[in-house]
C-alpha cells in the first residue's frame, strides 16, 4: 500500500534506465506504480522492462520477476545476450517446474547480488498439458498461479519489482466474466504487494486505446506507449508518456533508440530525420 507522503521529494521514483526519459518524468516511475508498456509487436516492448529488471538488479541489488506466457526463458535470454547485457553480473534464477520453487526461491537468497527471476509460464503450461490436465481447468488457475509465485518470492526474498508478458496472453489464458472488476481486483492485488509492476500489453499502431478491454487505461498509474512510425524508408521506434500519477511528464514524442548497451529518448517534439 502505497503511504502518504508530504512532500514531492519524498516521492521515491524507479529509473527506466531509458536515457533521455527519466529526465522527463522527474527521475522515473513512482515506486509501487502499476504500470501499462503499450504498443505494436517490435515496438520493444518486452525488451524495455528486462532493461529495467536488469538494472535494478545490476545497480541496486534488487530482484524482479519477469513472467513470461509465450517467450520461453531461452529465446528471452538469448535476445538479452545479443543486446550484450552481462547476464553474469547478475544472478538469474529460471521457473520452469512449480514443484520446485522452494528450490529455486532458495537460490534467490544464496546470491550476494540483485537478482532476475524468470518464469516460464509457456514451459510449465507444456508440462501440464502433458500430464492430461483438463486445459479448461488449467486456465482458470494461471492468475492464482501468478499469483503465488509473487507471493512466495515477496515472502522469502523481498520481491520489488514484477512484468507480466502480455496481458494479451494472460487473457487467452483467463476468461474474464465481468473484466472491470477483475482487472481491479488484479491491479489492488499488485499494489497491495507493494510491487513496481509493468504490464505489456500488445496493440496496433492505429488502436485508440493502450490494452484490450480499455478499462486498464484508467486502473493503471501509468502508460508508456512504445511505437513503430514510418519516415521516408525509414521504421523508427518512438517512446511517449501517455499517463504518470503523480508525476510532471513530457508528453512529447521521443525517438527510442538502442545502442552501446543503453537505451536512449532523443528528438522530444523533433523530427529525428530533418
């Protein structure tokens, strides 16, 4: 639960480690926010919240858990060698089996270094299917699935920072009934762990609204949009801040580029190309 502060200072705020976009939302995301990365597949989406997983991880000792529904942990940690992270300089912990979490919650505790725990929902959804699991009745388990993971690893190991990768998947996962109170009760969930949590969520470039049932714009404290513009025979990668709470924002449309290890928002209210 977040506490009532009485001053604008007292605010502590997580970098997105995104160079050029912190400086525009007074140093970053308020902690405890639940956050949408919106945007079109290739946009970056899910590379942006490894980035900030990563770095909290790196530079503060902090752990993150990264939940993956499709990407499996190879393929995501595959794509974070080739944007050359130093995967050793973190401790990476992989969840690929639920009958032995405690184990890997332990080696959560047994580095003396931040940590990134990635759980691969699309393994374990494999592993169940396989025993001849009802899928039905698998479905409509996930979200407590999630959800004990997060608690499990907030009781042992302090969890501060948690991704869901994508809402878009998790909906074809659980069929809502009545979505707004669902997804409300998700969200308190979240805040109520006292988690900085990013939520990507897929969406096409000419979609007016940043999630599938809309109501997520408004539960949410915040929005990034990522996109893909087109310029003469260029793609070119944007970053925006569509909503923050409590925070001044540049609103401006950045272009994001990647390049010696470090995100970068550049050309606020510019053309990049002119």
């Amino acid at each position: 639960m977040s506490e009532l502060v009485s001053d604008k200072k007292d605010i502590q705020r997580i970098k997105t480690y995104i160079n050029g976009l912190d400086e525009n939302m007074e140093g970053g995301i308020p902690k405890g926010h639940v956050v949408l990365v919106s945007g079109p597949a290739g946009s970056m989406k899910s590379s942006v919240a490894f980035n900030i997983l990563y770095n909290e991880a790196l530079h503060n000792n902090k752990v993150g858990l990264y939940v993956s529904l499709e990407q499996s942990y190879i393929s995501l940690l595959n794509h974070a060698v080739n944007m050359e992270y130093d995967l050793d300089k973190v401790n990476i912990v992989v969840i690929e089996d639920l009958s032995k979490i405690n184990q890997d919650i332990k080696k959560i505790k047994e580095e003396n270094k931040g940590t990134l725990v990635l759980a691969d929902i699309g393994t374990i959804r494999k592993e169940i299917k396989g025993k001849n699991i009802e899928e039905g009745a698998a479905n409509k388990g996930w979200l407590n699935v999630i959800k004990n993971l997060i608690k499990k690893i907030k009781l042992s190991a302090e969890l501060d920072y948690f991704v869901l990768d994508s809402l878009s998947a998790f909906y074809v996962l659980s069929k809502f009934e009545n979505p707004r109170i669902e997804l409300f009760h998700i969200f308190e969930f979240l805040r109520d762990a006292e988690l900085t949590s990013y939520l990507i969520s897929e969406m096409t470039s000419e979609s007016e609204k940043y999630s599938e049932y809309y109501v997520e714009d408004f539960l949410s404290d915040g929005i990034l949009f990522l996109n893909l513009a087109k310029f003469r025979r260029q793609i070119i990668r944007e970053i925006s801040i569509v909503k923050m709470r409590t925070t001044k924002c540049n609103n401006d449309i950045f272009s994001l580029e990647y390049n010696n290890k470090e995100f970068k928002a550049k050309f606020g209210g510019q053309n990049p190309l002119l």
